[in-house]
C-alpha cells in the first residue's frame, strides 16, 4: 500500500501573558507585537495586566491600596490563565515584588529585557528564575546574569517591525535624532555640551527629541515631538542621524538596544554609547560610530552631517542587518519554536 507522505501540523497552543500593560514598552515588542505573526504558527497569545499600572504610584501613602487592588485584579487573571497551555510572564507580576507567581500555570516562561534583577537586591527575580521552565533575556549580558539562577535560558533581542519603517532619503537640514521614554533624557542632557559645538559648527542643525515630555537642553535649536507609537516611523524619518548615550553601568548593560535598533530599521546611522548590546551591533556592520567622550560625540556627529554618502551607507547597512537579524519577521519563527519546545 502506498501513499504521500504528509509534515503533521504543529500542535496548537494558547499562551497565557502577563504584562505591565498596554503603556509598556517591553511588552509591546516583546509580545503584543508578535500576537499576529504566531498565529501563523499555530500560538494564541492572550495578554493580559493590571488596570492600576505596572508601577506604584509616588505617594507612599498609597502603595499599600495600590498593591493590595492589583493582586485583586491579577487573581481572576490568574485564573483564567489556567486553561492555557503556557504562561508568560513579564517580570513580576507585581513590580519588583514577588508574590503570586507560583500560582500561575507551568509550564512557565520569563521575559527580560532590562537589569531588573537590580531591584531590592534581585530578591524577586532570583525567586523569578526558579519558577521558571524558560526564561527568555534580551541580550547575552541577561542571559549571563540569569544563567547564575537557572541554567535553561534562551537569548531573544527585542525585534523591530521593519515593514513600519522605509528607508526614505536623508533630509535636506541636519537633524540629530533622540527618541525615548523621559527617564532616559538624563542621557541625552549629559552630552549637551557635544550637541552644542555641533550646532556652532553646523548652524542649521535641529536637535529632535521625541519623548512622553520634552527635554530640558537650554540654548540648543531643539524640535520637541511628543512621542506616540502612531507618530515613530515619521519622527525616524525626519532626522539624518540617531543616537543613544549611555552611563556605562549594569542597569545600562542591561538595555536590548531598542533605540539603536529602530535607528537602523529606518534606515539612519546612529552615534551610540558603545556598552552592552550597543557594542554588540556595533561589531556586525559599518552601521554606526561609537562615542564616549564629548570630544569623540562631536566629532562622530560632525563626520556624519558632513559626509552624507557615508551616513547613506551606514544607514542601509543597519537597515539590512535589522531585516535580516532583528526584525518581527527574522524572530517570530525563533519565539514559536521556543514556545513549542517548552510545550
């Protein structure tokens, strides 16, 4: 008896996701992004997180209110989570404190893509490992770090949807571009000095800043874009070169090099910090400069606005390399496969 053979279908999976919520970055690119791609694959992905927010509130008075009306909200989340096969779990499910997680359902994957093992002593993350069948970790930096409290961890950068951005043709005025969160802007503000012997060298420079509030660099030609998640391919598209300065420290090392990443997805060269993960590309390509000193951010800067056939260059080189490496589409297949074996 004969017949054609035929590749069974993947087993179908529903994963069961908590989150920060709908503001947080990590989980809109770590997973709300790749909901529809693992579809294809056979994953239903249900997010679910606190309506009170992923942080306490500033008044101390209210912690106490706020942490017992989250743990209320998460319960029935909790529970409805069981009947899924997977459980994904953004860091804590109440920030930096453990408390319900082992009440979830195995088999169970973290996600890290910060230094988050640096609050109250890793106290919470550590407790985090050990629940964990999978913890998945943005850079090889985490992946060291959390290799110390569980051995089974998986390297997954944080992808950048590529068919958003299109590597439109430099603009005509000088534009260095900063996008972010505004606890990040301390980074920027620290080489203002840089930014500014730019601009005497270049009058026509503009400083772009899109951000949830805008920067604080005093005597500086700076066009203030208030971020929204609508607005960041235009924003990319207007500037001639991206860049992320960094302090050099482990919350730092941390970092997946987002804001580098999304540079090279719309086709722009960047000036960075060269720590972590930022290093890390820096190696794959001629797609950026690296800065440490003022002396060194002026100077890459300069060369950059200066020569715009090398800023061209650069700026399709990390746009290849993030289509090919980085993209939604390179790691989607990467996160089903990760997602089946655990199941």
């Amino acid at each position: 008896m004969t017949g054609t053979a035929t590749r069974s279908e993947p087993r179908r999976l529903r994963v069961a996701a908590f989150t920060g919520g709908a503001a947080m970055a990590s989980a809109r690119f770590r997973v709300r992004q790749y909901i529809g791609p693992l579809a294809h694959y056979g994953i239903t992905v249900r997010e679910r997180w606190p309506g009170l927010g992923s942080h306490p509130p500033r008044s101390r008075a209210l912690r106490p209110i706020w942490l017992a009306g989250t743990l209320a909200q998460r319960l029935p989340q909790l529970a409805a989570g069981w009947c899924a096969d997977i459980t994904l779990l953004q860091r804590e499910l109440v920030s930096t404190l453990s408390t319900i997680e082992g009440w979830t359902q195995r088999p169970r994957i973290v996600d890290i893509d910060d230094a988050v093992h640096l609050h109250r002593d890793g106290r919470a993350t550590r407790r985090l490992a050990t629940l964990a069948d999978l913890v998945v970790v943005g850079n090889g930096w985490l992946a060291e770090i959390w290799r110390r409290w569980n051995p089974a961890v998986e390297i997954l950068p944080t992808a950048v949807d590529t068919d958003l951005y299109c590597a439109a043709p430099l603009p005509e005025r000088p534009t260095i571009g900063w996008i972010g969160s505004a606890a990040n802007l301390s980074y920027l503000a620290g080489i203002a000095p840089a930014l500014a012997r730019v601009v005497r060298r270049f009058p026509d420079t503009t400083i772009a800043v899109c951000a949830d509030e805008p920067p604080d660099l005093p005597g500086l030609p700076v066009r203030y874009v208030p971020w929204s998640a609508g607005i960041e391919a235009d924003f990319l598209e207007s500037i001639t070169v991206g860049i992320m300065p960094l302090a050099n420290g482990p919350w730092e090392r941390g970092k997946c090099s987002f804001k580098m990443l999304q540079y090279m997805a719309a086709g722009r060269p960047c000036v960075v910090s060269p720590v972590g993960m930022n290093n890390d590309l820096l190696r794959q390509g001629e797609l950026g400069l690296a800065a440490i000193t003022l002396d060194q951010w002026t100077e890459a800067l300069c060369s950059l606005i200066a020569d715009s056939g090398m800023a061209q260059q650069m700026g399709a080189a990390g746009r290849a390399l993030v289509v090919e490496s980085y993209s939604v589409r390179a790691l989607a297949p990467r996160l089903a496969e990760l997602l089946h074996r655990l199941a």
